[in-house]
C-alpha cells in the first residue's frame, strides 16, 4: 500500500520511514525546512547502536502534491492536537476520494474533530509509545522502542499491522479506542507541563518531594476521571498503564523512588514536548491535561492539579517572558500550586 505520512515531524518520519525502509512505499508530508533536510541528507535513523539511511525519501511538503496524480491508499496523520483542523481541510480539498486517516495525534478530541469535518472517511485512532525525536538535519533518534497501538474500528487495519510488523514493530489491535486514546494520554502528562515550565528534564522533577506530589495527583485526577467515565487503564505495547494507575494511589514514599526509576529510563534529560511550545501561542496541552479539566467539568469532578498546570502552561505559552518568574524556581511553583488549591504538597519544598 502507499503510505502518506501527513506531518513529518518525529513520529510521521519515525513510521514513514520504518516503512519505507521495509520495502513500503511512504511519502513524506513535511514542512519545508524537514524536506530540504532530507532532500539534502537522505532520512537517517538511529537507537545509538544501528544506524540506517534512506538516502532518497519520498518527500514533499505541499499537499497537494500528496494526492495527485494517484492518491495514497492511507493516511498517517501525525500532526500536532493543533494543527489537526487545518490538515483535515486539507485532506478535504485535494483528495479526490475518501480515505482512511489513522490518527496519531496525542490526546483526546482529534479523532471527534476528523470525523466532523471528514465525513465519509473512515478515521481510525493509533497511538506510538516509542520515544522518539527528529533533530534539525533530519536524524530520527529512537531513544526507547516501544510500540504501536492500532484501533481495531476498519477492515483495513489488520492490513496496516501486517505491513508494520513487516517493518520490525511491535503492533497491538484495540477493541475500545476511547480507552486507548485515555490509556495513552496519562504517559503523555508524565512530567510534562511542570518540566517544561521549571525548565527541568522529567528525571529531576521526579526527585524533588512536592514535584512529585503535583505529578501524582495530576495522575490520579485523570485515572479518577477515566473510571468515573467507565474507561479502565489498560497496558500499552512497551509501557505497564494499568500497573502505574495502580501504583499511583500507593503512599508516595513507597512509590517516589520506583517512579522516578521508570521515568528516567523513559525520558531522562530530555525536555518534554511542551517545552517547544513555550510563546509559540499554541499548545497541545489543551488535549491532554486540558482534556482532563473539561472532562472533570462535565460530570463534576475537581481536578486542581491539572487545572493549574494546564492554565499555568498557558500563561508562558502565550508569553515567554513570564517562563522566566517560574523557570528553576520550584519554590514559586509549588506556591503557586497550594494557591490553586492542589492537595498534599504543602511542606514538600526542601
């Protein structure tokens, strides 16, 4: 089949070129700075250990160009939560029939959004656990491998696992998509907002006593708030989900240690996702711990320490000279917190 890979960033060149480099044709959708990368270095990925080049990628970066002469057979958007409206607009305008559209997006509301304003294509929710980056000259570094989550919700998917087990992934079909979309999003809020915004790697926040206390009760709220909606946490390919939702209502003396032992190995001196977002205007986190608060508001349930992250995120967002009132200062942080009425952090500040 040919694959498009509907935004070339980290995860889009991750997939496509996976793909590609099993025999499967992939055409890149990027921005025009990651096409002149790989039209001038071929794409290359790396875990460290092996290295392999795919020295002439099918790239382009107008999407028109993406559905002529001959349309691709499927659609991988992989996109920011942000950008999804104007890439399903895209796709409606220049493909000439409706295709299926595996949506890789983190958070929750992108696929309600695709199905809105692409009626008659087929939308089926994915997910990748893997950690991934893409760095300016187009290396796909692969920190952890993990896997791919697929929903099982069109005759087409078992064909699109096929041909990624074909590429050396872990692949795993999903029954409810919803509870694999919410199972995703509590490894997306992991250290996210408050590493970005204290401008602290994931590792150290999870070594700092009330730190720690926020990101436990940000995880909490959002496990409260799935089973409150019937969703149960369920594993993902390479990462315990419904171990951690567990694990997370233990004492936090018990859990601090361990945690921070899977979050290191998981993440460790790299900067969260959010950190780029910092006065660029736009932020995914309105799908992650943003979708947790609206959530919570809709059956009535309190959810403080996403909401203070969340709204806390927001403000440098939208302005980055306010980062620098908050950046390595946990004390005015965790003031800020108790202030926002977050529970059990009070006196957590060595």
């Amino acid at each position: 089949m040919h694959y498009l890979i509907f935004g070339a960033g980290a995860v889009g060149s991750f997939l496509g070129g996976r793909l590609a480099l099993s025999g499967h044709q992939s055409t890149f959708l990027a921005r025009s700075r990651v096409a002149s990368a790989f039209r001038t270095h071929g794409l290359r990925m790396t875990d460290g250990r092996s290295h392999e080049l795919l020295p002439i990628p099918d790239v382009i970066d107008n999407p028109q160009q993406a559905f002529s002469p001959t349309p691709p057979d499927v659609i991988f958007l992989t996109v920011k939560t942000y950008d999804v409206e104007t890439a399903a607009k895209q796709i409606l305008e220049f493909s000439p029939c409706p295709i299926p559209v595996f949506c890789f997006t983190n958070g929750i509301g992108s696929e309600a959004t695709l199905s809105e304003l692409l009626k008659g294509f087929p939308i089926i929710p994915a997910t990748l656990t893997s950690a991934v980056q893409l760095t300016s000259d187009g290396i796909v570094q692969v920190e952890r491998e993990r896997g791919v989550g697929i929903a099982d919700a069109h005759p087409i998917a078992h064909r699109v696992l096929s041909d990624l087990i074909e590429a050396d992934m872990t692949v795993r079909k999903y029954g409810n998509a919803n509870r694999m979309k919410w199972s995703k999003l509590l490894t997306n809020i992991v250290s996210n907002a408050s590493s970005a915004i204290l401008g602290w790697p994931p590792a150290r926040i999870f070594q700092h006593p009330g730190l720690y206390r926020i990101e436990v009760e940000a995880l909490r709220e959002a496990v409260r708030l799935m089973r409150a909606k019937g969703i149960r946490p369920q594993n993902l390919p390479g990462v315990p989900t419904a171990l951690l939702s567990l694990g997370i209502f233990l004492p936090t003396w018990m859990t601090q240690k361990i945690l921070g032992r899977i979050v290191s190995r998981g993440r460790g001196d790299k900067l969260p996702s959010f950190h780029y977002d910092i006065g660029r205007g736009q932020s995914e986190i309105h799908h992650l711990n943003g979708a947790v608060v609206k959530a919570g508001e809709e059956i009535g349930l309190p959810t403080p320490a996403n909401r203070f992250l969340t709204e806390t995120m927001l403000t440098i967002v939208k302005d980055a000279s306010k980062h620098k009132a908050l950046q390595n200062h946990p004390d005015e942080f965790l003031k800020l917190a108790i202030k926002a009425g977050v529970p059990e952090i009070q006196g957590y500040n060595p």
